[in-house]
C-alpha cells in the first residue's frame, strides 16, 4: 500500500477504489491465484445457480399448467401431482445446497483476500500457500461473525414487518407512508450490511469476531458510513448489472446462438468474479481508512506477529497488541 497510515483517513470513494486496484494490480500473481482457487468456483456457483432455477422453474411451471388442464383424482392428474412434488423437492435440495456452497466459499475467499491485503500493508511476506494454510483457521471466527448477522438481519426484518403491517391497519394502504417506511427499512439494511462487511474483516484482523465484532465494526464506521454505504451501492449496482445481462443475455437469450449464449456466459462469469475480488479488497481498505479516520493507528509489526500467529496454532491477539494509542494529526 503507498498510502501512510495517517493519509488512509482523507480516502474517499475514488481513493478507496484507486488504492484496492493498486493492490490487485501491484500484486496480481497471488490474486490470480486466490481467485482462480475460490473466487472463480464462488461466480461460477453463482451464475449456474441462476440458469438452473429457471429450468427448475419451467419444469414446474409447463406441470402446473398442465395440473390445471387435467381432471382431478385422474391417473394423469395423481401422475402430474407427484411429478411436481418431486420437482419441488428437488428445487429446495438445490436451494439448500447452493446457500452451502456460497457461504462456505464466501467466507474461504474472505478469510484469503483480507489476510493477504493485511499481509501486503505490513510488508510480510505472502505466498499463495501461506494463505491457503491460514483460510481454514480464519474462516470459522467468520462464521460466527455471519451467524450474528443473519440473527441481526432476520430480527430486523421481523420488526420491520410488525411496523409496516400496524401502519397499513392504521391508516391503510397510504401509498407515501408505505413508500417512506421501505426507504427507512432499505437504508437500514444497507447499514447493518456495511456494518458486517466491515465486521468481517475486524474479525481477522482483530481478536474480536461474533457480535463482538459488529459492535467494533459499528463504532469504526461512524464518520465514514456515507463513504462506505455508497460503495457498497456502487458494488452492488456492478453485480445486479452483471446478473442481469446473464439473464438477457444467457439464461433468456433464446435467440442467440448456443456458441454466443456460452460466449456471454463465460463474459459474465469473468466481470463477476473481477467485481468479486474488488468488492473483499475494498471492504479491507475500508477498515484501514476507517482505523486512521479514528486515529487508531496500527503496530504494523504487531499486526504482522498477529497474522503469523495464524501459521502456527491459533492464539487470538488482543486488540490492545495490534493498536496503538490514538495518534493526533
């Protein structure tokens, strides 16, 4: 990183996004590799997932249809029924099994990616085979940093709910204050994302992980939470850009040609696991713009015997041995 310490504190969104291209760029053998090893199978996983719900979509579909059409306790109705319980089934087993996948991938690509920008920021010396020594250490402290989340996410939703549902039998269906409140519920859900995203990379870094970590997280974020809730946006905006022309374009494109519909798959596959690789860079210089916007600078030699401590047997450091005393500019 060319950026000192002192100066991550005046990055803004351009900043942020021009230091992570920096690192990818500066350091682009061990990314390559790292993204060829779990980022690439996480975009692949993601957009086959898109493709096989919808033929499972229209396999149930063209059956329901034809339920529909069929006179009831029939033996070609009682056929159909089974056939489409069977493909729902099917469908949910898929559902389960590719959450499975995109979790356990997420987190692996995470646990990689931050130690390896934390190991570029104290000038450690990182291989490919470091880090993927370290990813199985690190990823089960993310694991229970997301199971918080999820707690916090589903907890949120439900009260978001019981709010929206006593103002519609209040003063009922009042399209503004319907409009306002799902205003208020997406800006808060965008928050608490932030706030995990940062949270994660809290977790590695620092000896806090689980609610502990949101609640780091929560206190670092103050200050720089529109900086770091509109690239999230931007993020964001880049994938439903990408999911979208996937759909047009391969899922949709029966117009096109199989060799095209593969060629744009394969197009789509590669911006998605770019964007990927750029969002877990940026969410860690977030972290280190927001430690400097704090004053809370980083022992660079300290953080550097922490992520050793993650190629031996784990010991967690505590945070007092990986930040120094607030420093003033």
């Amino acid at each position: 990183m060319d950026a000192d310490a002192e100066e991550f504190q005046f990055l803004g969104i351009v900043g942020i996004f021009k230091e992570s291209i920096k690192i990818i760029l500066s350091w682009r053998e061990i990314f390559i590799k790292i993204t060829l090893a779990l980022i690439l199978p996480l975009a692949f996983i993601f957009l086959a997932h898109i493709q096989v719900t919808e033929f499972f979509f229209a396999n149930i579909t063209n059956n329901q249809d034809s339920l529909d059409n069929t006179p009831e306790d029939s033996p070609t109705y009682n056929t159909i029924l089974d056939r489409l319980s069977s493909e729902w089934t099917a469908f949910w087993l898929f559902k389960a099994v590719y959450l499975l996948a995109v979790l356990i991938f997420s987190l692996l690509s995470t646990s990689a990616v931050v130690y390896t920008v934390a190991c570029i920021y104290t000038a450690k010396e990182i291989t490919f085979k470091k880090v993927m020594s370290v990813v199985p250490k690190v990823w089960k402290r993310l694991m229970v940093t997301f199971l918080w989340n999820f707690i916090i996410v589903f907890a949120y939703n439900i009260v978001a709910v019981l709010i929206i549902l006593i103002f519609l039998i209040l003063f009922g269906s009042a399209t503004m204050i319907i409009f306002v409140l799902l205003v208020l519920y997406s800006v808060g859900l965008v928050y608490i994302t932030v706030v995990w995203h940062l949270a994660s990379v809290v977790s590695v870094l620092e000896d806090s992980y689980g609610m502990q970590a949101m609640v780091k997280s929560k206190d670092l974020i103050k200050g720089k939470t529109q900086v770091a809730s509109a690239i999230f946006l931007v993020l964001n905006f880049g994938f439903a850009a990408i999911h979208s022309a996937f759909e047009k374009l391969v899922v949709h494109g029966f117009s096109l040609g199989i060799g095209d519909r593969v060629v744009f798959g394969i197009i789509c596959c590669m911006f998605l696991f770019v964007m990927m690789l750029l969002a877990l860079v940026v969410q860690t210089v977030i972290y280190f713009v927001c430690k400097s916007y704090h004053h809370e600078n980083i022992d660079k030699s300290c953080l550097a015997d922490h992520l050793e401590v993650y190629l031996g047997e784990y010991v967690p450091l505590h945070g007092k041995d990986i930040q120094l005393e607030n420093y003033y500019v």
